[in-house]
C-alpha cells in the first residue's frame, strides 16, 4: 500500500471482494513498474491515497461475479482460469466523453493503481496478489504464446503507442523520428518499422537505452545529450533538408518538443505523448504552426480498441524484438519498495513485481 511520496510502502490484507454483476477477480501473475507509478511514488504528480499502485498487470480470473457470462473485447466468454489483460481504467459507456469514443475521459473513470483503497473495492492495483475489476473494463484473453514479461506492459505502454500510432498519418513510406528510447519510444520504432517506415530515427540523451533501438527497428539513432543540432542534421540529411514526416514524441522534456519541432517538414504531424507530468511551457511561435501547416496532438492513455491491435501487434512482431528483454528484473511484492526505488535508477527501462520472485 503506497502512503505517499517519501512514506514507506506497506504490506497489508483485505478480505477478497464480494463481486457484483459484470465484475472479476484476478489473480496477478506479472504487475510491471510504469513511468507513471514513479512519478506517483516520487510526488511528480498527485493521486489519492491510501492506494495501491500499478496498472500495468497480467493475471489468470480466480472468480467472476454473477449473472450475465463476462465477455472480452473479442466477444470470447471469459471463464476462471483465463489469462487476461485490460484496459488501465474502467469507463461507464454512458456519459458525453464515452459517447465521444473518448473512454479514458470518462466522468466516472475508475484507473487502475490510481485508485484511493474503499470499502468493498480495496483491490485496485496490480501490485497485490489479486486485483477486483470493475464493470465497464475492457477486457482481452491473452495467448500462451505471449510471456508474461512480454504481455505485461501491453494495458500501458503498448496499448499507448498504439493508440498514438492510430493519431497519425500512415506511416508507410514515411521518414519517422521518435523522442525517446525507453519502453514506448522501442514499441513505437518496433511498430514504424512493422508498418513500413521508410525510416525509423530514434533520440536518445541516454546512450545505454539508445543503444537497443536498433533491434526495435530503428534504422539510425541519435544521442540527444548535447542539444538538438545533431538531430536536425541527421533528419535534414535523410529528408533533403524537409524533415520527417512525423514525429512521435515519448520523453516529456520541454527541450526536446522544442527540438523536434525543428525536425518537423511542412505538413508535417507531431504526436506528443510523453508529457505526463507538469513542466515549463514551450517557447512555441504560433506563427510557425500555421506556416508550416503543422499538425500536433496530444496522446493521453487510449481507448478500448487499442488494446486490442496492441496485443495483436504483440502477437505478430513480439518475438521479432527483444521486448523480454525490457522487463529487466522481477522482485517479490515483498521488496515493492526496493523496486519502486531500484526503478527509477538510471537506464532501468521496467521492473516487474510478482508474489514470488523469479
Ligand atoms: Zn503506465
Ligand atoms: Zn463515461
């Protein structure tokens, strides 16, 4: 249980939930550390506490509330002993932003490991030993064929790419740059270069996440840590001078928006999904998206249906990647402390917390 920023993570027991219609239980196999636990679990942002972190989680159903048979976003009728995966936050299909298609607007969202612990709903994260769905979750049956390390990060960081991915013009043909090598920014170069990008350039400050782009399908990578300059270069000279088509961008460093910018060609598309936390505002003439008949969006989370081509991304290309290789450790939930701290070190791309360790 996460107290707050600086306060101990504690262990504690709660009776398991009674279920209602359209709900289930599932016991966590793999819950993965996310960028934004750390950012929780720093203070960079806010959520209420008591809670208990963690969104992004695989598990099997250990019971499933009565009435109507739950079915998966395919339509499959899901039964106890299913291996799941679902969407980070819970919708109510009803209000104007689900009826927008705008599910994780939802007035009455319910997120996973965002949650604050309440009578009856104690269990909301993944890093416990079970985790109690709501009603109006999404959820998808998840093959054998997929590891746990591999699946796990899909209801997060895959399902986000995707959705970011779907924001964009096609992207066959296309010179792409990405901002970031963490664990989006190699799902988004591993799904450009899926989707035939003619090329994939991938930016990094941190030569040791840099250094695995090109096993995600970057075709050319650029260190970061000394300004924009050699970014611009690189792109110019792959684009004769125009510059990419577009740019994802999956760090949350104002700098780097600023230097993307610099990268982006007339018409061309900017999506910003990384700026997950407050920052300073950009040094952005309007002029200059009007000019260049730019296009920018803003990526938050995703819908129900990115889920699903996420996983099925992971289907067909998770084993072209080394993506079991960005689950770099897996601790007991006994040491969910040190691996909330161990994290947020340097380099470390996703931690995983199970009941027992591996
Ligand atoms: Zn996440
Ligand atoms: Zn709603």
């Amino acid at each position: 249980m996460f107290h707050g920023p600086g306060e101990a993570i504690t262990i504690e027991e709660f009776p398991l939930p009674e279920l209602r219609s359209g709900e289930a239980l599932v016991r966590v196999s793999l819950c993965t550390i996310c960028g934004s636990d750390l950012h929780t679990f720093t203070g960079r942002r806010t959520t209420p506490c008591p809670t208990i972190l963690g969104h992004e989680i695989i598990g099997r159903i250990a019971a499933l509330g009565p009435d109507q048979p739950l079915v998966d976003l395919r339509g499959r009728i899901l039964s106890v002993g299913d291996r799941v995966t679902w969407t980070i936050a819970a919708s109510c299909g009803d209000c104007f932003y689900c009826g927008e298609g705008l599910t994780q607007k939802c007035r009455d969202l319910f997120k996973y490991g965002h949650e604050r612990i309440a009578p009856g709903h104690a269990l909301s994260g993944g890093m416990a030993e079970y985790c109690h769905l709501s009603q109006g979750t999404g959820i998808l049956a998840v093959p054998d064929l997929l590891s746990d390390k591999i699946a796990c990060p899909v209801n997060c960081a895959t399902a986000t790419v995707a959705a970011a991915v779907r924001s964009a013009p096609p992207i066959e043909d296309r010179v792409i740059l990405i901002q970031g090598a963490g664990m989006l920014g190699l799902t988004a170069a591993a799904m450009a270069g899926s989707l035939g990008a003619a090329r994939v350039v991938v930016s990094d400050p941190d030569a040791e996440r840099l250094a695995r782009a090109a096993a995600f399908a970057a075709t050319d990578t650029v260190d970061a840590s000394s300004g924009g300059e050699e970014l611009k270069k690189v792109v110019g000279d792959l684009t004769d001078g125009r510059g990419a088509d577009t740019i994802f961008e999956f760090c949350g460093a104002p700098a780097a928006l600023e230097a993307g910018l610099d990268c982006l060609r007339i018409g061309g598309s900017y999506l910003w999904a990384g700026s997950v936390a407050p920052s300073t505002p950009l040094a952005l003439a309007p002029e200059r998206v009007v000019r260049n008949l730019w296009t920018i969006s803003g990526v938050h989370n995703y819908t129900h249906r990115d889920l699903d081509s996420a996983l099925s991304f992971l289907c067909e290309h998770g084993a072209d990647h080394p993506f079991e290789e960005l689950v770099e450790g897996v601790y007991p939930l006994s040491a969910a402390q040190t691996a909330l701290e161990r994290a947020g070190a340097e380099g470390s791309l996703r931690l995983g917390l199970r009941m027992e360790a591996e």
